[in-house]
C-alpha cells in the first residue's frame, strides 16, 4: 500500500512541475551568445576574488544596458566570469562593450598637433603625465593631452538623448558625483579662460586611449567659475547604437582589472530548434521501439514496464525544471539516453523472476502451480535484483557527478539530466513498476494465464545458453587474446592517425556556416584559401553547411571568409561560432584527463568496497578496454574528440561498469552458495543466466541511439555514434574480458572460505547451478 500512495504522490508532484514551471533552456538549445572571461592583473592590483566579484558588478550593469532579455552572469572560479547573452547573435559587439576596461579619463587640451606621437606618449606613459591622441574632430591631428583631472569613477550616471529641438543627434549626458563635480567645474574654468579659438579652450574626455569627444567649452561659461551643476553633455556624430554603447560604458563605470575573452560561443535560434524537434522524434521513436520490444520479450510485464518508463520520463522532466536546471543540447541527449538505460533495472527484476519461476525444483504441472507462484517469483526478483540495481546506478552517477564537476557549459548539463536521470529510473523500476506489476499478477485471470505475463517460460535465448553452454571463462586466453589484439588496433590508430582534438582542447576558433545551397568542401576550402586561410580546416557541416576551424581568427577575418563563401554558396549566415584561447583550451583538455583518471579510481574503489578487488579491477580493466576502443575508433575515423565526446566516453564508463556488475554480482552469490562447483564453470554459469538481460537491455539502449544518430542532426551524430560503440563494446568486454579476468584473478588470489548462514544460502540457492 506504501508503495502505491509513494508512487501517486510522485506522479501527482511531477505532473504538476511539469504543466506549470516551464523549461530552461541553454543557448544552445534557444540561441545566443555565451562568453568567458578571465580578470588579469593589472597596474597596481591583482585579480583576486573581491576583485572578480567588482567587475561582475560592473558587467552586469553594462548587460542591462545593453537591453538583453534574461541575461545571466556569474562567477566561475576565482576570476572567470560567464556571460550569457540569450538572442544575441553578433557576438563581436556585445563582447567589445562588456568586455572593455572603460578607463575614463577628463584631461586639459595642452596644443594640437600634426606630429605623429611617439609610442610612449601614445600609451600615456610619458614623463609628465600627459599623452598625445588623435583628434577626432581633425583628420591627422593630434591632442596633447595634460594630465588626468577627473576619471569615471566620479561618474554618478549617463544616459543617451537626441535632440530632437535643434537637430544635433544623439548625445550622452553624464552626470557628477558631489566631488567630481567640483573638479568638472575647475577643469572647464580654466578652459574657459583661453581665447575663443585657442585649442587650449577644449576639454578632452578619453575612453581607453581614445578620445571620444574634444568639446569647446562655450562662450557663455564664465572664466575660472565653469560648468556648474553637475552635469555635462558629450557630444560627437554618434548613432543610437554608439550613443547607448557609450552611455552603458560610461554609467557601468571602469572595471577594477582588465579582462580578456577566453571563451566565446555563439549559436543561431535556429539551430537550436531543430535539435529540439530532432530530440523529440528520436526520443518518441526510441520509446516506442523499446516498449514494443520489451513488450513482446516480457508480454504484460513488459506493457507495464513501458508505462512505468513514460511515468519516468514525465518525472525525471518535473525534477529537471524544478530544480531549475537548464537544459542544453548534450544535457537533452542525455534525457533522452536515460530512457533506454531506465529499462536496465525492469530487465533485471523480470530476468530475476522468470529464473525464480521456472526454477527445476520447483516446477510442476500447470494445472497444480500455486496461485502464490507469480507473487512470490516476481517478490523474489525485485529482491534479488536490488543489489544489482543499485551498484550498477551507483557506477553511472559516478561517472555523471564527474561532468559536473569538471565539464563546463552544456556537458555540465548533460552530466545533470543523465543523474537526474539514473535517479528517476530508479523510482519508475523498483515503485512504479513494482506497483503496477504486483496489481496485475493479483488478476485472476492472470493466475489462470500465467504465460501471459512473461514470467512463465523461458526465452528462446536462455534455451540455447541452457543448452550449448557455452564456456566463455574456461578459455580465458583465447577471448583476451581476441580482445587484446582488438586494443592493439585501437592503440594503433591513436598512434598512427592521431586524435583530432577540438577546439575546445587546442584553442582557436570554429565557424558553422549554413549555406542556401550546397557546397562541396573542396570549393569552399579554395575559398576560404583566397581569403588568406590556407591552413584552415574546412569541412562540411550537414548537407547546406560548411565549418571553418582555424587557430587565430579575428572577427573582421571572419566576416571576410562570410563574404568570400556567399560567391559559391550563396546566403551565408552564421550558425554556431566558438572561440577558446589556448591556454583555455589546455586547461580543458587537462580537467578531461583528470576526469577520465579519477572516473577510472572512483570506479574502482567503489567496487572493491562492494566486490573482492579481484572482481573490481576486472571490471575496471572492461572499462579501460571499451574506454580504448571508442577512443581508438574516432581516431581511426578520424572525427573529432571534443567536450561532447568527453560526455559520450564518461556515459560509456558508467555503462560498461553498469554491465558488468550485474554479472559479477550473479558469479558472488552464485559463489557463496556454491563452493563445489570449479570458478570457470560458475563464470559460464553466471554469463548464460545474465546474457538476455544483457541483450535486453542493449537493444533498449541501441533503439534510442540509433534514433539519435539518424534523427538528431550533425550536433548529436558523433554524440550517438560514440554512445553505439560504447554500448556494442560494453557487452562484449563483460561476456568476453570482465568474466575471464576475474576468473584468472580469482585462481591466483582465492578468496578465504567463509560458511554462510543457512538463511543466505537459501536465499542465494536460485543462484548455483543445478
């Protein structure tokens, strides 16, 4: 009953986050612009904390200004700053105004000039203080600049005006603060007092080494009393973009250090939407494809199980929008894999039960089976499968909380779906499904037809392993050797081809170009060639795309290949654009390996706590040769190892350990319930009971990925094709290395025989081999 109430709650709670919070979706999933900034030191202060936390301020007054719906910035680190700019397409704009210092200075006009300064008096390093800058009212004149009387920290506000009375266009008003504004109103007396025409009359207002307004003081203001009230107006031919530009810079105020841009990621809203819908299709294809699959394997049970896995799909959704995470293009691939790694734990209840049922000893004529049979096989397989459940989506999580921790951007979100996930799965199998499975088997209709509901005979798959026995752990070297001279291959190609490393691990920039008609690579690579890129890597992007990586390219360079691409493909826009500097990227490509280290020393701590050390290193050795052979393989095909795919090999190692544990967690009870029996014929034992949930399970998995690589689109390809392998390889390595190790582990370092309690061995009894 406590079941029954716990699951209605959860479906009642779900249903309702579900229809009234709506989602949050990254920018790769809506579009924008996603910016990472890194504080330097500067001249006299150091970008500490309480340094980085000034700028943020700083920055996000600036994003306010600029009129960005719902933008986000936060902290990351000790001096990274993550700028999110939802529907903001031009990136190069939005990162020159939050990005710029904004050191605003007033100085005196000492004499104009046509002599070219010199680079010191440029920088405003000369001796006294003073500097020589363009004049912006003067082609090829210069100001000689007097020293620093005010700077913006004086600033109380400025906003943007036209005039619309008189005509002058667009100007920015600023206003002083208290002090400020005496100093203001000296600066312009003293100009105030110089000759109508002199140049010493002009006050130069400076904006990062660069003179944005030289103004005359009028002739109205008087001789040494100047421009009272605390305010001014800087005036120039400045545009509505220019003048609200300005005015967000001057009111946001200078930042306390300099920042640069190490990271920059720019997605169109429509790329975006057609993973979405791509998304979707392969999620409702997956989830039919499994259902029906599940269901003619486990028969009712398997329509239960189905229904139980649409009720966790609308959980794992309620607690994503919640929590408020935000869901991005890896993290809804991930949303959309749990689905097929959600039917692993129902796999192993019914595999549990059907073994339980039909059971030698205990079978008898249909006519005789007490009606109690189905309660007590299917009671037995949730016990029994518990353990296995729960180490197998322990291992998982593992892998998924490392995302979290050191993935950044979309990955982290993959890294929360795939937990969230896990968890909900675990609800939908052993309550959910435990509810709707204990009802039906109370039918009496269903006692009368115990085959209809799947636990009732046996597979064509279990009748074949029960009766060829095939002896996988007693010929340990012939599948190692098979296995091992599969590594060898993939060592080879990630010798002989090298890894095509993303740029979010080498640093430079990569450009999606969607085309209005087609190109062949070939074309475009001769034209991004004449633009003065020859070395850049030119490839197609899907079938009206064309992707430009290089190492160094400015915004101005990109524009340019743009251009030269619309002669031989027509409109060109741009759909995905990022950037990563290369000390950025390093630093990536270092937090993957260390991810990929502890992944594989998380792993196996865990599973020497719950197995013997033997069991646990031949499990991980499983891990490390799937981990090698998807690595291998993108070598070979020579596609690239980005972010996602770091994603997609973490997802690998928390699957192949997941399958592996379940078969070693049948040779441990079968172990302790057996000592007679020689190891090698209970690892072959242990293999032929757990192979059609192996199977199972894999064929649910497989239709969400195939679905995934056919529908969701370029982003998600190499995503799925990796997850594929992945999964092929993870069933091999249990049956073919996991099995065979840990036999030849356990003959060399026999674990000490302990008797066990009579009640353990009754209840591991389903497990030896009869």
């Amino acid at each position: 009953m406590w079941r029954a109430l716990l699951a209605l709650a959860v479906v009642g709670v779900s249903l309702f986050f579900a229809l009234t919070t709506p989602a949050r979706l990254g920018l790769d999933l809506k579009g924008g612009t996603h910016i990472v900034l890194e504080t330097r030191d500067g001249p006299g202060v150091r970008a500490d904390g309480a340094a980085t936390d000034r700028a943020l301020e700083v920055l996000r007054q600036r994003v306010d200004a600029l009129g960005v719906a719902e933008p986000s910035l936060s902290r990351a680190g000790e001096n990274r700053i993550v700028v999110e700019l939802p529907g903001v397409q031009d990136p190069r704009k939005a990162a020159e105004v939050i990005g710029r210092t904004a050191q605003l200075t007033f100085h005196p006009v000492e004499e104009v000039t046509e002599r070219r300064p010199a680079p010191e008096a440029r920088s405003g390093q000369g001796k006294d203080g003073s500097r020589v800058l363009p004049d912006p009212d003067a082609k090829g004149a210069f100001l000689r600049l007097g020293p620093t009387a005010l700077t913006g920290e004086g600033v109380k506000d400025a906003e943007s005006q036209l005039d619309t009375a008189q005509g002058n266009g667009w100007s920015v008003t600023v206003d002083f603060r208290s002090g400020a504004a005496d100093r203001w109103a000296e600066l312009t007396g003293r100009a105030a007092c110089q000759p109508p025409e002199a140049p010493q009359r002009r006050v130069a207002i400076v904006l990062d080494d660069q003179v944005v307004s030289a103004p005359r003081i009028q002739e109205s203001v008087a001789c040494r009393t100047g421009i009272t009230g605390g305010s001014t107006q800087i005036t120039g031919d400045f545009s509505d973009k220019e003048a609200k530009d300005l005015a967000a810079l001057i009111k946001g105020g200078a930042l306390p250090v300099p920042v640069e841009v190490i990271e920059q990621q720019t997605v169109g809203p429509s790329l975006g939407e057609d993973a979405i819908r791509a998304s979707a299709q392969a999620a409702v294809i997956g989830l039919v494809c499994t259902g029906v699959f599940i269901t003619v394997v486990y028969r009712m049970l398997g329509a239960l199980a189905t229904l139980a896995l649409g009720l966790y799909g609308l959980i794992s959704y309620a607690a994503l929008v919640a929590l408020g995470a935000t869901l991005t293009l890896p993290g809804l691939a991930g949303f959309v894999l749990a689905i097929g790694m959600a039917v692993d734990a129902n796999v192993l209840v019914f595999e549990r039960a059907r073994e339980d049922y039909n059971r030698p000893s205990l079978r008898q004529d249909r006519t005789t089976r007490r009606e109690g049979d189905l309660r007590r096989a299917l009671r037995t397989g949730f016990q029994q499968a518990y353990s296995a459940v729960i180490d197998s989506n322990v291992t998982t999580l593992l892998a998924a909380g490392l995302l979290f921790f050191f993935a950044t951007g979309p990955v982290k979100g993959f890294g929360v779906t795939l937990s969230l996930g896990v968890l909900a799965s675990m609800v939908s199998a052993m309550v959910i499904t435990r509810v709707l499975a204990e009802w039906a088997v109370r039918r009496r209709w269903v006692l009368r037809r115990p085959r209809v509901t799947g636990i009732a005979g046996t597979s064509r798959l279990r009748d074949r392993l029960a009766s060829r026995r095939p002896r996988f752990a007693r010929r340990p070297r012939l599948w190692l050797g098979v296995m091992t001279g599969l590594v060898l291959v993939a060592l080879a190609g990630i010798g002989l081809r090298g890894l095509e490393l993303g740029v979010e691990f080498t640093g430079g920039r990569l450009v999606e170009y969607g085309t209005s008609r087609p190109v062949d690579a070939d074309t475009a690579r001769r034209t991004v060639a004449d633009a003065g890129f020859p070395r850049a890597v030119v490839q197609e992007a899907g079938d009206d795309g064309i992707s430009v990586r290089t190492e160094k390219l400015t915004d101005a360079e990109q524009e340019r290949i743009r251009e030269g691409l619309e002669s031989v493909a027509g409109d060109v826009s741009v759909e995905r654009d990022e950037s990563v500097g290369p000390s950025f990227g390093s630093e990536l490509r270092d937090k993957a390996l260390i991810a990929l280290a502890i992944a594989v020393g998380a792993q196996l701590l865990y599973l020497s706590i719950r197995f013997r050390w033997t069991l646990a290193t031949a499990a991980v050795a499983a891990m490390a040769q799937d981990v090698l052979l998807v690595v291998g393989m993108f070598a070979w095909l020579g596609k690239p190892v980005d972010s996602v795919f770091l994603a997609a090999l973490l997802t690998v190692v928390g699957y192949s350990v997941n399958d592996t544990v379940v078969v070693l967690d049948r040779l441990r009870g079968m172990r302790r319930a057996d000592r007679a029996t020689p190891l090698p014929q209970l690892a072959d034992a242990a293999v032929s009971r757990t192979l059609p949930r192996t199977v199972n399970t894999g064929m649910g998995a497989l239709f969400i990925l195939l679905a995934l690589a056919l529908l969701g689109g370029d982003s998600l390809t190499d995503f799925s094709v990796a997850l594929l392998a992945g999964v092929v390889f993870g069933m091999a390595s249990t049956v073919l290395t996991a099995t065979p190790v840990a036999v030849v582990l356990e003959q060399w370092r026999p674990a000490p025989r302990r008797e066990l309690p009579s009640r353990q061995q009754g209840e591991n009894a389903s497990g030896a081999v009869v």
